[in-house]
C-alpha cells in the first residue's frame, strides 16, 4: 500500500467549507503516481502506457482545509491488461472518501490494450489489497 499526504488549499473548498467534490478524483490521480511509475518508470508522457477507463468516487464524510489527508492507494486487482486501484481519502483518523480506478494497459499507436507483463505485475502484486 502507498500513502501520500495531502495539505489542502483553500481553493479547494466550496461554499459551504468542505473539500469540492470534485477535489477527490484529482487527489486520487495525484496518488496513483506510484502505480503509474511502475509502468512508466520515469513517467515520460512520450511512453505513458496507460489509459483510464472507469473511477468512482464514494464520499463517506466530510473534508476539510487545514487538516492533511492521508490517501491510502493499494491495488483491488489484476486482470489481462488491466488494473484496478483501489484508494481511500482520511482525515482525522477518519475515512472521508473510496474510490476505484480502472486502468488499462494501452498501446496508443496501436490503438488497443497490451498483456501486463510480468515484471509489472510482479511489481502490482505487491500492494495488493
């Protein structure tokens, strides 16, 4: 399992003095770095071998500024060519938010997905919930 700390901007915010919900899914991509890295080691856009097919984002309490997030990224599955990412947002030691990223395995030029292979997958496996 990753965790990043998070320290929100007041920008963030929204009328009512919670994180925006559409905060959320920004967070959970910036905290997917790592499981990006694993595909693309130095994550050159020029090589970049993968495509996001599907998030969710279930908001189990609220956020606030001033206080750090922590998002917790681990990996749900492994399929063919695809991977799901499996992250929860918490604050104050408590869950505020899950979400599910299904990422898959691109060629872009060839325009279809490609097998994980099996280093990357060993790599994954690690963080498996």
């Amino acid at each position: 399992m990753f965790e990043e700390k998070i320290q929100p901007r007041f920008a963030e915010t929204d009328a009512l003095g919670h994180i925006n919900n559409a905060t959320l899914p920004v967070w959970f991509e910036q905290s997917r770095t790592p499981i990006f890295r694993i595909f693309v080691p130095d994550l050159s856009v020029s090589a970049w071998s993968l495509i996001l097919a599907k998030i969710e984002v279930e908001y189990t309490g609220e956020l606030f500024y001033s206080k750090d997030v922590i998002i917790k990224t681990s990996i749900k599955r492994i399929g063919n060519s695809s991977v799901e990412v499996y992250q929860e947002a918490w604050q104050n030691e408590q869950l505020c938010a899950k979400g599910l990223a299904t990422m898959v395995h691109f060629d872009h030029q060839l325009k279809k997905s490609m097998p994980i292979t099996a280093e990357q997958r060993d790599a994954l496996q690690e963080h498996v919930l």
